[in-house]
C-alpha cells in the first residue's frame, strides 16, 4: 500500500508542480499573486475537452495549441492591465482586486458558455491496459500526464537557466529596475513570463479531466488555492522550488486520500500554515540580507 | 553645445513637490573625460544620475548623447544607447553568481566569455566568479556593480559614490580601475564626497547647490571660490 501510495504521489506530485508553476513564474517575475490562475487552468481543460469532443483530439496532441492560445493571451493581458498596475500606489491591493474580479468573471463566462455539469474525458483515450510503474500500476493517462509535466519542468528548467531570454527572467525577477540597467526590456519579458505562465496552467489543464476526475467552470478557485499552497512550501518567488512543493504536496494527498480520505481537502490550508509557521521562506527559500 | 561633447545636459530640472531637487543644471561631458560632480548633501548630485540614466524623467530640460535627444527613453533603451550607471549602495543580482550577473548584463550587449573574463579581471572578481553576489562584502558588491555596468558597453558611465565605505588600499584600487575604463574612452561623472578621491581622477568639477551648478573648474580652483565656500562651511 505505502509502495502505490509512494508512487502515485510522485505522478500527482508532478502533475502539481505543473499546475502550479505558472503562478509561481508570474509571481516571481511581477511580484503580483495570479488569482485568475486556476481560472487559464479551467480554460485549457475546457479547450482540451472541447477539441476532444468535436474533432476527438487526443489531450496530448492539444497542448501546441493550447500554448500559442495562452501565450498569446498572457501577452496581452499584460499590456492591457499590468504596467498601469505597477505604476499605482498600491499594486499588491489593486491587483488582488482586479486578479480576483477577472477570475469571477472568467467563471462566470464559463458557466454561460458551458454550463455548469460537470465533464470528463474517459481516460481509455490511452488505452485500456494499465501501466506498471515501480511494481505498481495505474492508468496510463496519469503517466501520460506526470509525464508530460515533467517534460514541461525540464523545458521551463532549460528556458530559465541556458537561454538569454531566461537570463533576462531571472534578472526581472530579482529586480526590475536592475534589469533594466542592463538593457533588458522588462516589460517585454514581463509580458513573455506571464504568456508562459498562462501556458503551462493550460497545458496543465489539458490533463486535469484525467488526474481530478472531472472539469467544470468552479474548479477554478480550487486550483488557484492548491497551487499557491504548492508555491508557498516549495518558495515563493522561485519557480523550481515549485517542483519540490509540488512533490511535498502529492505526497501529502496520496497519504491523505490513502489513509484519511475524508481530510484530504484540507492537506493545502494545512501544508500552508504549517510551513508560514515553520519556515515561512518555503523550502527552498534564502533568507536575503538586504543591505 | 560643443560638437564634441558626448553628454550635453541642458537646463535640466526635476521638482519633487514643492522641493526643486534639480533647477536648471547644464554640463557637458567628451568621450574618455572623468567630470566630478560635488555638493552638500541634497544638492542634486544623484538626482542628476538618476534622470540622466533614466530612473525619473526630467520636468524640462534636455539630456543629448552625441546630439540624440535620450531624456525621453527608458532605461532599457539608454542603457542600449550607451549610457550606465553604478549605485550608492551597490545593487548586484543577490540570488545569483557573479559570473551570472555579467552574463546577464551580456544578454543585450553581446559581450562574449572572454569579455565577461576580462572584466572579472580588470575588477578583480576572477576568484569570486562562482560565489553568490549575497555572500560578497560591500567593497567586492561595489566591483561587481561596476563590472556589471562595464559588460552592457557603456560609452557614458554614471558613478554615485563609488568610494563611500572603501579602505585607503580599496580607494586607490578603485582608482586606478576608473582611470583604466576612461583610459579606454568611456566618459565617467564622478558624484563623490571623498575629495582626496576625486582629486586623483580628475581635475574639472561642477559644484551643485540646490539643484543649480554654482562652480565648474579645478578642484584647486573650487577651494578657494567664494561660492563654494559659503555652500561647504557658510550656512
């Protein structure tokens, strides 16, 4: 039992890091909490269920689709909101209203549109026969997906620390104006970073039919509350650590759902005040000397 | 303005409310020259830096490189154009190395390793290279600042106070690497308080009180002006 448990929280364990990993991104580089995140998240399931329902598009084949869509959503949703939103008084207060009114009404177009039963895609897209991992097997379609995240970890990895445009990123997010001392556009990659952020909630929204049972336009807030869980535990502010927190909480599900099913809701609010209690620089976190 | 002259600022004046922090100040600067620019404290020094390079932008006036009008660009795009600065209290990208906050000012300058590994020659961070910018003193963040600076190629370089907090040895060092980075024709204003510092970069200072030149000449010269004087021991 603890051998399944083990292993199924290393694929959901993935699969949330990648659910997560776009908040933590845009946090990183804007200094702005996304809370119409799990809503791009909702989105990109629903893209993915709609191509699998009118042309019976497999959910992997989606994703290039999926990314262009949101990228370019990101992009404009950036210079459409974020530079007047810097410039305000009070940025963090303002952008808490507005995220959280855009993810309202991102809902709410979404239950006009979709309607509000809930959809699944039978996750035999994959194949019937299950897949054997670690002496242990489970669908293929939650292979497929921890799979496909943690290929999409590997890219963002790659994007982050062997690329010029990720060097910029990372400059961004230690200091914007420092960033621009040294030629970087900061709005540019501001506007790119939150294009990738988006993309990656989508693409992790492609999968979530197959690893939360089911989509429907309220998932939203649930997805935006477990990724900053996730966030928080691994570092805020830091994107790989996002992929320790993702496992952290994984873990802690598959345990939870194993062997106390009726508490798992809560491992997140609980993963969260624990680690603000113990640790409030997430695990990865530095504590920084400012001079 | 002198044809010649690589930063022309003309009648330049920033207010911050009802405080004129800048009020009509004008200075030229060529290519390789190193120009002091001194004053009490709240005289304007750095925020003549700070419009110069792009961090607040100019009520009226005009900032020209080489005759281009640039005061209304942003940072970014004067950086690109050849103008940099360095910070009172050094601002290296703390959660990365310091070969890594080269690389970084490298994205857009083009500047490759071997220019990368000169500078961390010239300022002495070769043995630093792969440490943390968090875990370097002041001294050594100072360098880093300006090596960082350096790699974007600047052709203007903007430098607050450079030496605050440096040791005799560290002062001389510090020094001797300005003058090897005009030397190499990079014009340099110097905000400095430390005059003996000064005086061993350059001999041409433009003295500032409240936001206005009041002196420009020798340092020799500036000593025994009356103006300054009043401004420096007076009030």
């Amino acid at each position: 039992m603890i051998a399944y448990t083990l292993s199924a929280g290393l694929l959901f364990g993935l699969y949330f890091s990648l659910a997560a990993l776009g908040l933590n991104l845009v946090f990183g580089v804007m200094r702005l909490i996304n809370l119409a995140h799990g809503d791009f998240l909702m989105l990109g399931a629903f893209l993915a269920y709609g191509l699998y329902t009118v042309a019976g598009l497999n959910p992997l084949y989606a994703i290039p689709a999926e990314v262009v869509v949101f990228m370019f959503a990101g992009v404009i949703l950036y210079y459409a909101v974020v530079p007047r939103l810097l410039a305000s008084h009070n940025p963090e207060m303002l952008s808490f209203i507005l995220l959280f009114g855009l993810s309202q009404i991102i809902e709410a177009l979404a239950v006009i549109a979709f309607g509000n039963d809930e959809r699944a895609i039978p996750s035999t897209i994959y194949g019937s026969r299950p897949v054997s991992l670690f002496g242990q097997t489970f669908p293929v379609a939650w292979v497929v997906s921890a799979a496909v995240s943690a290929l999409a970890l590997l890219a963002v990895y790659l994007y982050l620390h062997h690329s010029r445009l990720g060097y910029a990123t990372r400059a961004v997010m230690a200091s914007r104006d420092e960033a621009a001392g040294t030629g970087i556009n900061v709005h540019r990659v501001s506007a790119i970073a939150l294009g990738v952020g988006l993309a990656l909630a989508a693409t992790a929204g492609a999968f979530s039919a197959f690893m939360l049972g089911s989509i429907g336009p309220d998932m939203g807030i649930h997805i935006t509350t477990v990724s900053f869980a996730v966030i928080v535990i691994g570092s805020l502010g830091n994107p790989l650590g996002t992929v320790l927190g993702g496992l952290v909480y994984g873990l802690g599900l598959m345990f939870m759902e194993t062997y106390h099913p009726s508490w798992a809701d809560l491992l997140p609010f609980v993963l969260l005040i624990v680690i603000l209690l113990i640790r409030p620089s997430g695990l990865l976190g530095q504590r920084v000397r400012l001079a | 303005m002198c044809p010649s002259a690589l930063l022309s600022v003309e009648r330049l004046s920033k207010r911050f409310g009802a405080f004129a922090a800048l009020d009509g100040l004008s200075l030229e600067l060529a290519p390789g020259e190193i120009l002091g620019l001194v004053g009490p404290n709240g005289s304007g020094k750095t925020t003549a830096i700070n419009v110069i390079s792009g961090v607040y932008t100019a009520d009226s006036g005009t900032i020209r490189l080489e005759g281009r009008p640039v005061g209304n660009l942003p940072i970014h795009r004067r950086t690109r154009l050849g103008i940099n600065r360095t910070f009172q209290v050094p601002k290296p990208f703390k959660a990365l190395t310091v070969a890594e906050n080269l690389e970084v000012a490298a994205v857009h300058s083009n500047a490759g390793r071997e220019d990368i590994a000169r500078h961390l020659d010239l300022l002495d961070l070769s043995p630093l290279a792969d440490r943390q910018a968090l875990t370097l003193n002041s001294a050594q963040q100072k360098r880093l600042d300006l090596a960082r600076a350096m790699i974007t190629r600047p052709r203007l370089l903007l430098v607050d106070e450079l030496g605050a907090g440096l040791n005799p040895a560290e002062l001389t060092r510090m020094a001797q690497m300005l003058q090897e980075i005009a030397r190499s024709g990079v014009a340099l204003l110097v905000v400095e308080h430390l005059l003996g510092f000064l005086r061993v970069l350059t001999s041409r200072v433009v003295v500032m009180d409240a936001g206005r030149e009041i002196f420009e000449g020798s340092l020799e010269a500036a000593a025994k002006d009356s103006r300054v004087i009043d401004v420096f021991f007076g009030h």
